[in-house]
C-alpha cells in the first residue's frame, strides 16, 4: 500500500498519510470540517453527522471523521448540500435538547445561520438533574448522546464500565447498569468523562453548587459533613 494518498478537497490536491481520515485531509488543505462528536482522545463513531462532506460518486454524504481518504478522492466539504444538512443538524439538536451550555455548537449555530425555533412540534429530551456523588453532577437535558463519556470509561481510557447507553430510539440515554446511583457502580471518581462532555451535560459538583448560589465555605463545610458522615458508616 502506498504511503500517501493524494486526493482533491476542495478543488486543492493534498497529499496525506494512508489511513488518514477525510477530517484530518481537511486539515491539511486548509479546510476544517466542524466536530461535534469526535474528539482526538476517543475513537470516531460517527455519531452526530455534523463533519459530513460530498464525495463525488458517492449518493450520501459522508462523516469525514470516519472515512479514510482514498487516492483520486474528489471531495467537497462546504457545498451547499454539505451546509444543508448540518445546518439541520443543528436545529434538530436545538429543537431536542438543552444548549445552553454548548458554546461551540451555539458558535456553529450562528455560522450556519441554523433556527433554534425550525422544529417548534419537537419533543425535548428532558430529564432531572442526577446529584449521587461528591464529583459531578449529571443533567442528561443538555446531552446530545456524543458516546464520548462512555468511551472514556471503558477502551479508550479508564476501562471502568461504569457507564453505558440506556433506553431505545428516543428514550435513548446515557446511564448506570440498573439505573444504579454512580457510588454503586465501578465508578472511580476519575473525571475522564466530565472533561470529554461538550455540553455540560456533566459538570463537576463544586462548579455546579457555585452556580447555584452556594459560597466556597458553604461548599467546604457540606463536603467535610460528608467525609463525617462516610467516616461514621465505616
Ligand atoms: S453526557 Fe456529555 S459526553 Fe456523555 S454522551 Fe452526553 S454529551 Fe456526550
Ligand atoms: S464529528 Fe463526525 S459524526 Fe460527529
């Protein structure tokens, strides 16, 4: 197999390294293709569909984070077919769930001049905050099911499994085995997945309870009633 590929992104020749991506030959040539879901710690799954260009030849747009360049490759990654569709992307995603805290996808809001109102009969995706452990805390409104946390958790890095997709179809989730509270599961407090999530979907708790209001001394004297309170179980 060759070394290098050599393929047309955007009209430009570029060559790359074989194996490599159509998102990391749109690096190369000068034209960055927008994320969601990817991330360079956790392996690609092609999730969110926002890094979709046009391959010519090719009926349906392609996730460039997983497609690997090939040699001759015509490809287009901000025709107006390409921009189309993520800008729905977008006002889906806007429609469905909470982006309040997702400066990046409501950056990528405004460039694709994508509607947060487009979809007004769309149901959201609402969900109590979960707050069961001294770390983080978990509001599944603002989680736009990235899979990053649970990659994370398990191969990518920690190999914990504490956590995992839950539910079908919309009722689609990221959970505990059992809906267990976090302490009761294989969770080992490491935060790997609080630092991967775009969305704060998973924020640490100190942060969380300074949001709402609470000074640093009230958070110090909770969290040395709960080291008592541990201390006494034991
Ligand atoms: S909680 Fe965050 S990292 Fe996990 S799937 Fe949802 S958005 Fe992605
Ligand atoms: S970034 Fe490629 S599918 Fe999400």
């Amino acid at each position: 197999m060759a070394d290098e590929i050599t393929l047309s992104m955007d009209s430009k020749a570029v060559s790359v390294p074989a194996g490599s991506t159509l998102l990391e030959a749109g690096q190369a040539a000068g034209s960055p293709i927008p994320t969601i879901c990817w991330h360079e710690a956790t392996t690609s799954n092609g999730l969110c569909r926002m890094c979709v260009v046009e391959v010519e030849g090719q009926r349906v747009l392609q996730p460039a984070c997983i497609v690997k360049a090939a040699e001759g490759m015509k490809v287009q990654t901000g025709s107006e077919r390409v921009v189309r569709a993520r800008r729905t992307i977008l006002e889906m995603l806007a429609s469905t769930m909470d982006l309040s805290e997702s400066p990046e996808i409501l950056s990528m809001m405004d460039e694709y001049g994508a509607s947060a109102e487009r979809f007004p009969e769309a149901e959201r995706r609402e969900s109590p905050v979960l707050d069961d452990n001294p770390m983080y805390v978990r509001d599944y409104s603002k989680c736009l099911l990235c899979w990053r946390c649970v990659q994370v958790c398990a191969e990518d890095a920690q190999y914990t499994y504490a956590i995992n997709f839950t539910g079908r179809g919309f009722e689609t989730q990221i959970g505990t085995f059992f809906d267990r509270t976090i302490p009761e599961t294989t969770c080992v407090l490491c935060g790997q997945c609080v630092g991967v999530c775009p969305t704060g979907a998973l924020k640490p708790k100190r942060e969380y309870l300074l949001e709402h209001g609470l000074s640093p001394q009230d958070i110090t004297v909770l969290s040395s009633g709960r080291k008592r309170k541990a201390a006494d179980r034991r």
